[in-house]
C-alpha cells in the first residue's frame, strides 16, 4: 500500500494541467445548403465557445474538449439549433503496454460529419453520435506489437422516422499485430469483426475484414502509406414475418501520401471503404482527396482542399428497391489572417455539385458557400504540481 501511495505522490508532483478557452463568431451564407434541385438559400450565424482540456504525469495523458455551436438560420431553412461536442481521450503507457480510451458526444446536423463519412447527402436535421473506443497494445520485443480494441457507436436522429432516416447501434472489436521493419517501415496485420443493427428499417450486418496495410517515410517530412484487404459482409433484411439474406465480399482499399516543407504541405490520396447510412442501408464510398497549405508570411496562410465522393448503395439481394448512385464533389479555398497572439480571422469558400447515376450523371444539385469567422483564444491557464 504504501509502494502505491509513494508512486501515486510521484505522479501527482510531476502532473501538468491545462484549459485553453476560446470563442468564435461566423458569418454564414448557402445558395444551395441540401444540394437539392430546389435550392435552400440560407445566411446565419454561428457562436461557438470551446475550452480544450489537457493534462499530464509520467505515465498518463488526458485531453478533452467541450465546444458548442449555437446557429442561427435564416430564408428557406429559418431555424435555429445547437451543435454539441465532448471528445475525451486517457493514454497510460506502462514498462511494455499501452491502454487509451477515446470516447465521444457529439451533437451535430447530417450536413457535417456524416457527408463527409459517407458522401451521402441527408436530410437537414440533428444527429447524436455516442461513441467509446478502449484499445491495449502491448510490446512483445522492440519491433514487434500487439494490439487489441473495442468499439461501440450510437446514432440517433431527430424527427429520424418523419424523415426517413434510421437510427443505429454498432459495436465491433478488432485483433492487430505490428512489426517495424526498419526505422522507416512499418507493417500492420489487422483483423476486425461489425455488427450493425438498423431496427428501424429491420436490417442486420455482420462485417468480418482482414487488412495488411504499410507505411514508408521516405525522409522526415514525406511519407507513403497503404492498406487493403477484403470484408466479408452479410446482411439480413427482415419485413413482417419473413426475411431476406445475402453474403458477399468487398475489397477495402486505399493509399495517401503527405509531406511538408518549411512553409506549407500537402496531401494526396484515394480509398474505398464500407460505410453504414441513416438512409438504412449500407453504401460503398469511393475517394479521392487532396489539400495544400501555405504560410504566405508570418501571419497569412492560405490551402486549398478538395475531394470526390462515388457512392453506391450495397443492396441485400433480390430486396427489389432501387439502386443508389450518387456522386459528390467539394473545392474548399481558404485563407487564415493571424492578426496577433489572441486574435485570427479566417475566409473560406465552398463549390459542392451532387450528381446521380452511374454512367449517364445528373447534376441534380449546386451549392456556393462562404463564412467569414472571428475567433479569441484566451491566454493558456496551466498548473503545474
């Protein structure tokens, strides 16, 4: 008792913590926010307080953060709502083992994260994502690793049923072992196991998936990384008293490339993942993405980033709905103005087009998008013991 006592009182004298407050004033305008064919012109405004977290002993790390939007809306979408968000993530690092936790709250709309997830555009509406992810590695020899996770996701949408969308459960576990190569190679076999359960479109998945997935650092500022393996995904679609199923293999696959220099980087890359929809159904994404940045003088940097999302719905067969096709692409310019210590000021622009159909594409929706943001980031409150 008193050997824990006595290491308890080591840690506590070395731990560092600190709170970095700050808040943000944006100016919003959208020609087209739902990438429909009749346009939703909307211009608002978001504030947005934010206070991130951190703290740290010798063997232990915390962060977390707790931000809110609280945005206005106003033309064809007049309405007001509230963005939430509480990511909190515990590292402890012992002699050969590591045990994290990231977990999550958030409360955002479908227009956010989950079209950038999927690129599958939703109805306007708010979505609670609850999500905990606890993870053990643990070093057999200096190059060789084993790790071991769990993942647990909930989704839920508000006024979901009037509009068609599905709330969802997903828990998960995945099995890895890494082994460093050399200095700058490292390679990673991973297996993994999904269940997703839709209850309110009646449908069960069960995604089994094996990845081998490599990464080079050809010098300190660019490196390589790739993955791919196959997912085994079988899928149940019950309806009154009778049910239809289906098996199939996916390849999941996917490559990037990043590097910096001493103003700017950049990033090129491509994948293919399984993904589930709050449509109720899962869908395949296909994509491809890249961004720059650079640091124009002391205080100005200006990127640019942009990506294409091919959708398609994965069916269970024989269900006899119609296909989904969609295909969605953004341009993002932005520019950043440091005006001093506290306080920055950022301009972005957005081009989105939605199309359908998988040889003969319809544009079927354009959007232009601007926001001008004001933000003050208060000076770091730390305590050091």
């Amino acid at each position: 008792m008193s050997s824990l006592l006595s290491i308890t009182g080591r840690e506590t004298s070395a731990a560092e913590w600190s709170a970095e407050p700050a808040i943000a004033i944006k100016g919003v305008y959208n020609s087209n926010l739902t990438l429909s064919q009749t346009p939703e012109e909307v211009w608002g405004h978001w504030i947005s307080p934010s206070v991130r977290f951190g703290g740290s002993t010798e063997r232990l790390n915390v962060s977390a953060k707790a931000a809110g939007d609280f945005v206005t809306y106003y033309g064809d979408q007049n309405r007001s709502l509230t963005n939430l968000f509480f990511p909190v993530t515990a590292r402890y690092s012992g002699e050969q083992d590591v045990v994290s936790l990231e977990s999550s709250f958030t409360r955002d709309n479908t227009l956010r994260s989950e079209l950038e997830d999927t690129g599958v555009v939703l109805s306007f509406t708010q979505r609670n994502l609850w999500s905990i992810n606890p993870s053990w590695t643990h070093s057999v020899t200096e190059r060789v690793s084993f790790q071991l996770g769990y993942q647990y996701q909930n989704t839920a949408y508000e006024n979901g049923r009037r509009l068609g969308l599905s709330d969802y459960d997903v828990h998960g576990g995945n099995l890895g072992l890494s082994y460093k190569v050399t200095e700058r190679d490292d390679v990673r076999l991973t297996g993994s196991y999904a269940k997703v359960d839709l209850p309110d479109s009646g449908l069960t998945i069960d995604n089994r998936g094996a990845a081998l997935s490599i990464t080079h650092a050809f010098s300190e500022a660019t490196s390589l990384s790739a993955f791919g393996g196959p997912k085994w995904i079988d899928q149940t679609l019950r309806f009154g008293s009778g049910s239809l199923s289906d098996s199939q293999i996916i390849w999941s696959f996917g490559g990037s490339m990043r590097t910096k220099w001493m103003d700017g980087q950049a990033s090129l890359g491509a994948n293919r993942d399984v993904n589930v929809s709050g449509l109720g159904f899962l869908v395949r994404t296909d994509r491809l993405f890249a961004s720059i940045s650079k640091e124009l003088t002391e205080t100005i940097t200006v990127s640019l980033a942009g990506q294409v999302l091919f959708v398609e719905r994965i069916p269970v067969q024989n269900e006899g709905l119609q296909s989904f096709e969609t295909r969605v692409v953004t341009a993002i310019p932005t520019a950043t103005w440091r005006l001093n210590d506290w306080w920055s000021l950022e301009a972005s622009y957005t081009y989105a087009h939605r199309m359908t159909g998988a040889t003969d594409a319809t544009i079927i929706g354009i959007g232009h998008s601007t926001f001008l943001k004001l933000t003050y980031s208060m000076p770091k409150l730390s305590i050091s013991r």
